[in-house]
C-alpha cells in the first residue's frame, strides 16, 4: 500500500492499517520532513482554531496541551511524537513527491511516479492525503512581480526578513491573517491590511491548562475526554444552526456585532468591518487580538479595491498608491483543486482530471468509479465549517482499512466502486450543499461556476454513521 503524505490525514491512516496488523505499507513525502500543513504554516501567531481536545487523535488526547487552541509547534511537536510512538518513521520515504499514478488493470497494481523519477513504486492500493489547504495561492493581481520589496505567502513565511520597523501591507483579511497580523503589528512600523469581504469574527476561550489539569488529564482520562465532548456537541450546533436554523445562526451574529462594538470605537472602522453575507457562509474566525489590533493608530483597513502591484506597494482603484516595505499574503489555498499535480490514470487510462473537470467528487469523499483501490483521504466533500477534520480522517482511515481487508481475501484484485452509487451519492450531497448557507456566497467551499466541492453538506455524526461499515454492495469486485 502506499500513502501520499505525512500530515494528520496520512498519519492517520497509516496508524489505523498498522494497528490492524498491515505492515506492508510506504508513506512518500514531498518534503524532508513530515507534517503537512503544521510543518508548512509556520507564520507569527500560526495556532488551530478548533480546541486541541478535539483537534487530536481520539486514540491519543495528549493530556498535556499548554493550551485550549495549541499553536502550531506544539501540534507539529504531537503529530512527531505519534509518528514514533506508532513506529511510522521506517515506513516514511522523504522528498518524494508524488506526481503521477497509473492503474495497471491486468496486475491490479498502481504505479505511482515521483518527481525525482528515480524510483517508481507499486502497490494494491494508493491513498493520497494531500490535504484541501496545502497548496497556497498567489492572488491574480497584475504586475505582482514588480514589487521591489520582499514578498511572500503566509503558508510559506519567510522567517529571514525582518520585520521591525517596517511598513507591512497584508493582502487577505482570512483564518490565516487574524492570527498573524497581531503578532506583526508587534514588530512592524505600521501595517495597511488590505480587505475585501470583513469576516465574521468571534471571541475565544483560550485558557493554557494549568498543572493540576494536566495532573487530572493524565490520571483520569474521562476529565479530559468530557472536554472533548462538550466541544464536539458546541462544534455539532453550530453546524446545526449555520446550515439549518437561520433563526440559531442569528444569535451567532449578533455576537459577532457586540464583539466589533466592544473593540472598534470608530464608527468608519467598525461599519467596514460588518459583513454583509450569511454568518457561516465564509468560515467564521475565531480570535482574541484581531480587531483590537485593527483598532490601533498603526493599523489601517484599507478596503478599496486593488488594481496593482507596483514597484512601491499597492495601487487602489482611485489610483491611489499605498507604500510599503514588505507585503505578506494571506490569500488561502487552491482548495478545490483536489489532489493538486498528481496525474491520475485509472481503468482504461482515463485521467482523473478530466472526470473531475466538472469539479472534484467521489463516493463518501473517497473513492472514485473507473480508479479502483483508490481512497482519497481529505477528499471532495469532507471539509467541515466547524467542527475537527481529525473526526473526519479518523472515519475515512476506519472505512480504508475495511476495504484493505476485504482486498485481502483470496482472489480479490480490486474494488471498484459502481458509477451508480457514486452518481446518486454526490446528486444528493450537492442538493444538499445547494440549499446550504455555502451557496450564498464566494469562497474557497467553491469552484468558479459555484459548485461546492469541499464541503461536508451534514452533521459529522451522520458521516460517522454513512462511513462505519464498508458495504462491499456499493463496489464491482474483480477477482
Ligand atoms: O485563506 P482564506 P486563509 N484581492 O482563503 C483574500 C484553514 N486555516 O489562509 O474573502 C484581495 O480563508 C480573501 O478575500 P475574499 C481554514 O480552514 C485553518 O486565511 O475572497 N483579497 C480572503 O480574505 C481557513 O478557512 C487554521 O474576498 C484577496 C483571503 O484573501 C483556510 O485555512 C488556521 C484576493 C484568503 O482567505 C484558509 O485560510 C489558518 C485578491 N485578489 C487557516 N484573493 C486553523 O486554525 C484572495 N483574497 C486550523
């Protein structure tokens, strides 16, 4: 078997056919070490914005979180200590990017290809856990090259420029820029952050434990795991209500107001940051020191349209140009181009990216008719608006290794899942999203002619329940 990536999605997987006793499995790693996304994301005040209790392996709570939401070296520094703990390092093969994979009908085998092209791999089954948010995105904005200054993306911070003292003008106003643009305000002269949508922001309860929780979270377990509980069943209403219950999702919003309030005194400052789309549309961002940054003399929203890079800064639709020494972009992710590079070819080599031209979607989020023993972790339609995408691996590792097993009954070559079942799978899901808050708005949930490909349209306990039994019903089995 073999794996594409070491993030949570890869790891996660990994742990799950190890402990059902499948050895016989390499995970390739572009990179020359593992982690995904929290080795990636390194940027100032980089942390998750969903409770570490939940944000972990159920199989490993990790009783010493120094805080409620962890920032990104503690979460890199677990996801390490699970690699050894479960003896996944031997099985890591490291700068092996995956770049292509074919079917080999007749042996039932894939071949996948990496970029050095020194080695081709083979194997029954090939999961790719690239992830939804681990290739970032330069905006489309002209003339971006001009900039003389340094210029970087916020999932790939360059550590050796020096802040202090700079003028800094940050392009995106997401998940990734709440967090960093408080913490660079700290060193730099002034920054301009450049809107376009305000987010909904709301506040967050980020106490570090002290030692007496973590006493209690290593010797009685059930503390911690009522922890998690509460925050699942908080992350499942407010699923419930952003998609279901308008009234519900109100409530959310009108906190998010009496926090501008409370923060922003300037009337200007605080009518720009009003949303103007359906709460949860976007994700909401959970923080502390956004907008009391935002409300400091050295901080400016600009919300004018941009028009240009230039050699100096940033040119605004009245032609206005805004200097700066260093600009940072935190403009988030090609999401919905799943798999990323990966040249896929399966049965009859048919090539994944032209059944996918129409927009990513597989069966459960994993696997695709016409690309047997292929189980796409983190896939189409598995991204949640609240709630852990730990949860969501865990499930689709569970419903993997179901399928290894069937695989590995005598005289069983490939599962193929039948076109149908996909077909009738993804038409509901999509009338589903159709109807859902997702659809009011533009976001990275969606392709450019609207389609959303990224979203789990449900409860994640529904998910949990579709995913427990691998039904060898819903596939062509060839012997
Ligand atoms: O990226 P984003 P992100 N001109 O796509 C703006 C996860 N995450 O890196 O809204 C001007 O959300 C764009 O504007 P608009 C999390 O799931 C998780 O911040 O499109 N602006 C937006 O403001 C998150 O949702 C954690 O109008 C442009 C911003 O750039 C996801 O990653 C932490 C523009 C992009 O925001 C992505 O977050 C951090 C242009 N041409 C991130 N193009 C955790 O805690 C784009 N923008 C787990």
């Amino acid at each position: 078997m073999l794996i594409a990536g070491t993030g949570f999605g890869g790891i996660g997987t990994a742990i799950e056919l190890k402990r059902a006793g499948f050895t016989d499995f390499t995970i390739l790693e572009s990179a020359a070490e593992p982690g995904g996304v929290w080795r990636d994301n390194t940027y100032p005040g980089a942390a998750c914005d969903i409770p570490s209790p939940l944000y972990s392996f159920s199989f490993e709570p990790n009783p010493r979180w120094p805080k409620r939401f962890s920032h990104q070296p503690d979460i890199l520094a677990y996801l390490r200590r699970v690699i050894a703990k479960y003896g996944l390092e031997p099985h890591i093969r490291y700068r092996a990017e995956v770049t292509g994979a074919a079917f080999d009908e007749e042996r039932g085998l894939w071949r996948v290809e990496t970029k050095s092209g020194e080695t081709t791999f083979e194997a029954n089954v090939f999961v790719p856990a690239v992830g939804q948010l681990s290739r970032p995105v330069l905006p489309n904005i002209p003339n971006r090259e001009s900039f003389a200054g340094d210029a970087f993306h916020s999932a790939r911070w360059d550590h050796d420029v020096d802040l202090t003292g700079k003028r800094v003008a940050v392009i995106g106003t997401g998940a990734s820029a709440v967090q960093f643009v408080p913490e660079l305000r700290k060193r730099a002269q002034h920054v301009t952050v450049f809107q376009r949508t305000p987010p909904y922001v709301m506040a967050k309860s980020d106490p570090s434990y002290r030692r007496w929780q973590h006493w209690l979270f290593e010797h009685l377990p059930p503390t911690q795991l009522l922890g998690r509980l509460r925050i699942f069943l908080l992350a499942e209403y407010a699923t419930y209500a952003m998609t279901r219950h308008p009234v519900l999702a109100k409530v959310f919003e009108l906190r998010t107001a009496q926090l501008r309030r409370r923060h922003i005194k300037d009337p200007e400052l605080r009518a720009k940051l009003k949303p103007a789309y359906p709460l949860g549309c976007k994700r909401i961002l959970f923080t502390n020191d956004y907008l009391p940054a935002l409300a400091q003399p050295d901080v400016d929203v600009e919300t004018r349209r941009i028009v240009e890079i230039t050699e100096k800064g940033v040119r605004v639709e009245d032609g206005t140009e805004i200097e700066a020494d260093v600009l940072v972009y935190g403009t988030g992710f090609a999401a919905t181009e799943f798999l990323g590079r990966i040249r896929v070819r399966g049965l009859g080599g048919r090539s994944l990216e032209e059944e996918w031209s129409g927009g990513a979607r597989a069966y459960l989020g994993m696997t695709v008719p016409g690309f047997p023993n292929l189980f796409c972790v983190y896939g189409p339609n598995t991204n949640l608006g609240a709630g852990s995408i730990i949860y969501m691996i865990e499930r689709q590792a569970r419903y993997i290794r179901q399928a290894v097993e069937r695989l590995a009954r005598p005289g069983v070559s490939y599962l193929d899942v039948l076109p149908e079942v996909e077909e009738r799978y993804d038409r509901e899901v999509q009338r589903r999203l159709g109807r859902s808050v997702w659809s009011a708005c533009t976001s990275w949930y969606r392709q450019a002619d609207g389609r959303v490909t990224t979203n789990w349209p449900g409860l994640v306990t529904e998910y949990d329940r579709r995913t427990r039994r691998f039904d060898v019903a819903d596939y062509r089995v060839a012997g």
